[in-house]
C-alpha cells in the first residue's frame, strides 16, 4: 500500500507535465487567473492561471502565456486575490439529508435542551397539522447533562406525534403520542440491532436506538418524488456553496440515485455525485454500475452498515463502555450472510462501504474483508484492485491500524467528528482507547489512503470546517483536552490531499480529478484566504467564493465575500463586463 502512494504522490507531481495532446484544441471557453492558484503537483505546485475548455484543464502557468491563448469568445474571470484549489470532495454525505435539513425542522445548533424545545414549540405553532419530524440535536454539552425525553416534548406538543432525529442519525426522540401510534410499550422487545431505552419503571423514554426508531420513522410520511428531486437539489447547492465540487453519498435510495441522473441531464445538478447504495436492493449487483451520460452521477457502489454511533451508545466496542458497563454496543452484521454478499460484490465488481465506528466493529469489517479477498482472489475478480472502504473508522484498536494499509481499505473519516466527539469521547471510552481514535495520521503513516469527508448532515458540511478540523484538531472555539492526541492531525499539504487526490481515488477517478494539470476535468474551489497559510484560527473565518464544476462557475458568492481586491487591469475579450 505504501508503493500505492508513493504512485498517487508520483501522479500528481507528474500531471503538470501533461503533453499539449492531453487537453483541448483550440481556445479556452475560461481563463481564471489574479488570485493565488494551488495545483496539487507537488513539481508545479502554484500556477498564476489557468485556462479551461471542454470542462478540461487546457493550460496551467504564467498568466501572459494563459493570455496568448485566448480568443475572442474567451471569458476573462478575475480571482481578485482569492485562492484556487482542486475541487474538494466531501467523501461522506448524505445528500438527501442535506436537503431535508432545509426543509423541515433543522435542531443544528441547539444549545440546551430547553433551546431545542422553544425550536419545537415555534415550529409546531407554524405548522399546526400533522406529524412533526425534525434531526440535528447533540445533548453532549447541553447544560441539563442529558438527552431529551418524551415527558419533555410532551410539555410542548401532546396532541400529535413528534420523533426528533440525534445528528448522528443513530437516535431518536419520540414523545408519548408518537410512541402509542407506533405501538412501543413496556412490553416491546428490542429489535435486533437497536435498543429502546428506559425509565426506572421499565417504561420507554422516548430515546430509540438504531433499528428501534423503525416504527415511529414510519409515522413520517414518505416523500413524493417531486419532493424527494427538490430536496436532491437543494443539497447538491447547498454543497457547491460550501465549497464543495462533488461528494461521495452515502446510504442511497435506487430511486434517489435514478433522481440525480434526471437533475444531470437537465442541467440542475451542479455537483459530482457518487453513490453507494444501502445494501439490500441487487440492482447494482445485477445490472452493474451506471452513471449519467455526462458521468456528473455515479453509481458503484454499495454502503454496509456494521454497527451503531458512539455518542448513542451503539458503536461496537471490545470491551464495555467506560461510563456505561452494562453494554458493548450493537453488532448489526449476520457474517455469513456479509461474507456471501462481499464475495459477490468482488466478483461482479461493485466497491463496499462498510460503516464501522467501534474497535469491535472495525475488527470485524477488517476480518470479513480478509476472508473475502482470500475467496475470491484478484484474478476472480472484476475489478484487480476493489478499493473497498471502511466509512468513519474512528476507534480502531492501535493493532489492527496497519491492516488498513495491508488489505488495500480505505479509511473514509471525518475529521469534524473529532471535533465534536472530543467533549464525550474520553468518557465514552477512557483515556487507553484513545489511542487509536480518529487516528488520521497513525493511519496515513501506516500506508493506508484516508478519504475525507463530513458525514453531512450529521456535521454541517462546510468544507472549512473540516479543513481545520483535520490540521488542529480542536473544537471550533480551540479546546482539545488531555489525551487527544495532538500528533493525529495533520499538515496543510497533507489536508487538501485527504479532500482531493484521495477522495477521487476513492472513488476511481484519479485519473481526471483532484489536481489541477492540462487534461484533467476542471473542478475548482475557490476560498477567500489562503487555507494552506493563514493561521489555524483564521480558518474557520475563511470563506467559500467560488465552486466550479466542469469549467462551469456553478456558485459564486456576493461581492463583499471576496477579498478587497481590485479588479486585474485585462482587457474583457467578450465586450462583457469581467468577473
């Protein structure tokens, strides 16, 4: 695995050198140029400008060499200072969720557990009929000390049933009216794979774990299709205005993954779209992976899930938790049936994205792969290399760290997960099991290709945000604690590569993204200040001004985002007032 980043590293210094014949003939259709412009090619790595035609990168260098091929349809588009990036890939999101967030009740950011509750009683007065549904509450700092309970959303809304998604998604909060039409009583047994959790009485509290949340989830009424496009939609702007030019997606519906190729082909997805989805539906393991004409949608893969969340007690742990003894958390994988399933996938070419966030969980993952890989070795198989992923990686046992980088597994992790966890993980699990949490750099080090992400909307989904979350492993108002493990995080060359090269090998196309050299697509994302100088916390003020997918500028932000600088003195080749 190390020889295989040593050959992604070699790629990357050797894309600039790409002969003329790589890239198109002709004029460029866009000229970016007047800002600070990071390749990726560590033998080339800043460019004063780049010229784009046919969504391809025609030319990287000076900016007058970039100006002699210029014609007169070429636009000029000034940077004005601003910083230009390969385009970052979110590497783990859930697109639906993303758009739903915007279009119901959003509990991001909820600073108490009475905060949350005065969100509820003022989106129930403005919407007064019908099931409320709402995610985004994290009780891990709130002030009370503990999750919601139904008694406390039976204080605001007892007429109706409200279910409450935790961000992790692994979660929930239903009140008593809720739990009656679902028919949850003292009597029910937890379901395989989840937990109904309860008072001292035996009675259900209203907090339901993994598969328990099935019955009250089905309360919620499904989605129209017209509904289910829309919300695909709005997730995919929201993304591009976070700065991001494509996202690997998670957990994803056929029919979700039909939608997206109907927005590719009307033009009104501006992102690159990759999906894996939920194992269960053969489609892909009968017809193969397809993907939109324009190949902006893709669909090749499947994601597993292996076990639970850690902030809900779910992840699977090899020994009890350290604040809760009485439990390891949730093991969902029936390993007969999973190893059947992977040896399949292998034969017929179909990647695997297993979500593992527990020591217990990844172990198992690491196991069932190995024996997977040993069944049906590479000349069985469809595709040589499977690339085949484990989503989160979180707690891994410090011994089974170098496994990643033997089996040829991709870690795909979320640095702002460290962020956030920092404040329940040390009690989740004691001081010895942090060692090997959110481990990205004993991972890199080990030879193993981590792939970054957000886990949106989970987290927020701006990619600055995960930026520095991955190179200063702190919260976003600095704190880190004993025992996090500062040596974890990683450098600024290392961070654009876990959300460039890496990602689009994750997502084999290494070949036409993640760096910025003549012949490759033209995906771009352009901040404000520079990510790979500016101090730590300085981040978190930078800010997204321009996402460009395939050449297109699919997202540009108000003037007053960009820096304060004036417009190049160039003449505008198309008569039109320059960017």
């Amino acid at each position: 695995m190390r020889l295989l980043i040593a050959a992604l590293t070699l790629f990357s210094a050797c894309a600039a050198n790409a002969q003329d014949a790589d890239a198109p003939a002709g004029a460029p259709e866009r000229i970016f140029l007047n800002g600070v412009i990071h390749t990726g090619n560590e033998d080339t790595p800043r460019a004063e400008a780049v010229a784009v035609a046919d969504g391809v990168v025609a030319f990287t260098g000076a900016q007058d060499a970039a100006l002699e091929m210029a014609g007169a349809e070429t636009e000029i588009v000034d940077l004005r200072g601003a910083v230009m990036f390969p385009g970052f890939t979110d590497a783990h999101a859930h697109l639906i969720g993303i758009g739903q967030r915007e279009l119901t009740l959003n509990l991001e950011g909820s600073e108490s557990l009475a905060g949350m509750l005065a969100r509820l009683e003022r989106w129930a007065e403005d919407h007064p009929e019908g099931v409320i549904a709402g995610r985004g509450w994290i009780e891990t700092q709130w002030p009370e000390g503990r999750m919601p309970t139904r008694e406390d959303l039976d204080g605001v809304v007892d007429d109706r049933p409200v279910l409450l998604g935790r961000a992790d998604g692994h979660a929930l909060v239903a009140n008593s009216a809720a739990l009656e039409a679902a028919g949850i009583t003292a009597d029910s047994e937890d379901p395989e794979g989840g937990r109904i959790e309860r008072g001292e009485a035996g009675e259900p509290n209203g907090i339901l774990i993994d598969a328990a949340m099935a019955p009250v989830e089905a309360l919620v009424q499904e989605m129209s299709d017209a509904e289910r496009r829309e919300a695909l939609r709005i997730g995919a702007e929201a993304m591009a205005e976070y700065g991001w030019t494509g996202i690997h997606n998670m957990s994803v519906t056929e029919a979700q993954a039909r939608d997206l190729d109907e927005l590719a082909a009307a033009g009104e997805l501006p992102i690159r779209v990759y999906n894996a989805l939920d194992w269960g539906n053969d489609v892909l393991l009968e017809d193969g992976p397809w993907g939109s004409p324009d190949r902006r949608n893709v669909t090749r893969a499947y994601k597993v899930y292996a076990d639970g969340a850690l902030g809900s007690r779910g992840a699977a742990l090899l020994e009890p938790y350290s604040d809760r003894p009485d439990t390891t958390g949730l093991l969902f994988l029936d390993e007969e049936k999973a190893l059947a399933f992977y040896e399949k996938a292998l034969r017929e070419g179909i990647q695997i994205a297993t979500h593992a966030i527990g020591d217990a969980a990844n172990r198992q993952v690491l196991d069932l792969y190995s024996q997977a890989f040993v069944a049906v070795p590479p000349d069985e198989r469809a595709v040589r290399n499977p690339r085949w992923r484990i989503e989160h990686s979180q707690i891994v046992d410090p011994a089974d760290i170098e496994r990643f980088a033997s089996l040829g597994v991709i870690a795909s992790m979320q640095p702002s997960h460290a962020i956030g966890d920092l404040y329940f993980a040390p009690d989740r699990l004691g001081e010895e099991r942090l060692e090997g949490a959110y481990a990205w750099q004993s991972l890199i080090d080990a030879g193993a290709i981590v792939a970054a992400g957000s886990d949106a909307p989970v987290e927020r989904g701006d990619a600055r945000i995960e930026f520095y979350a991955a190179v200063a492993r702190r919260s976003v108002d600095g704190f880190q604690g004993e025992g996090w493990h500062p040596e974890e995080a990683v450098s600024r060359e290392t961070a654009l590569k876990i959300f460039t090269v890496w990602p689009a090998y994750a997502s084999f196309r290494e070949d036409e993204l993640g760096v910025i050299a003549p012949g490759m697509r033209a995906d771009f994302s352009v901040f404000r200040d520079d990510l790979m100088s500016e101090p730590e916390e300085d981040i978190l003020r930078n800010k997204a001004v321009m996402t460009v997918v395939d050449g297109e500028i699919v997202y540009r932000a108000d003037d007053e985002m960009w820096p304060n600088n004036p417009p190049a003195d160039l003449p505008d080749l198309r008569g039109d007032t320059p960017e």
